[in-house]
C-alpha cells in the first residue's frame, strides 16, 4: 500500500470513529431545563454503564428512567455501583426528557442522606 493510500484509509477510518462517537453521545438539548423535577422512591433497575449509568424509580405515580453521569464521573464524585443499586430509595433532581416520556436526567441524586452531584 502506498503512503497516500495509507494516510487516506487512516483518516477515513479516523473520521468514521469520531462520527459514531458523536452519534451515539447525545446532547442535552432534549431535556426541558425550565421545568425541573424531582423524582423520589426505591431504585428497580440499574445500569452502571457507558456512556450513562441510568437508574429506574419507582415514583409515586410512575417510574422515571433516570440518566446519570458517566461511570467515571459518578466513581470520581463517590457514587459507586453500590450507592445506585436496586432497592436503595434515592431522590434525584434534574430535568424531564422532551422526546422520551417518563425519562430524566438528574443534576444530582440523594442516597442514605448524602448528595452527590452529577454535572
């Protein structure tokens, strides 16, 4: 292969990674910051994964998917696997989803008493 071929396969597998990688990390246009809510009850479900951890809470009149931070932000602030797992009650505060219904992503949450903050 010769050296423009090369350079020329590198940057469009280069350009191909990056595009993907923007794709699938959403903005936070979606969510309506003007309205925030906050959303109390046991934790259902967890997923303590990239490129958001998300929680399910069963609130009082339904349950809230809830998007956290990312794995490394919510380990770096204290907010390990174990302070998000299911059946821990949490109240998260943040900003409910424009496009997706009964969906959330939480500035902060609270858990056994202490705080953490997400953003």
């Amino acid at each position: 292969m010769t050296r423009i071929a090369t350079a020329t396969a590198f940057g469009g597998a280069l350009i191909a990674i990056t595009t993907v990688a923007a794709v699938a990390h959403h903005g936070w246009g979606s969510y309506d910051a003007a309205n925030p809510v906050t959303v109390s009850g046991p934790i259902e479900s967890t997923r303590f994964e990239n490129p958001h951890a998300t929680i399910v809470i069963k609130g009082t009149d339904k349950a809230w998917t809830v998007t956290l931070a990312p794995t490394s932000r919510m380990s770096a602030r204290g907010a390990s696997a174990d302070v998000v797992a299911v059946g821990k009650t949490v109240s998260a505060f943040g900003y409910p989803s424009t496009v997706e219904k009964d969906e959330m992503r939480a500035e902060r949450i609270t858990v056994d008493g202490k705080t953490y903050e997400l953003r």
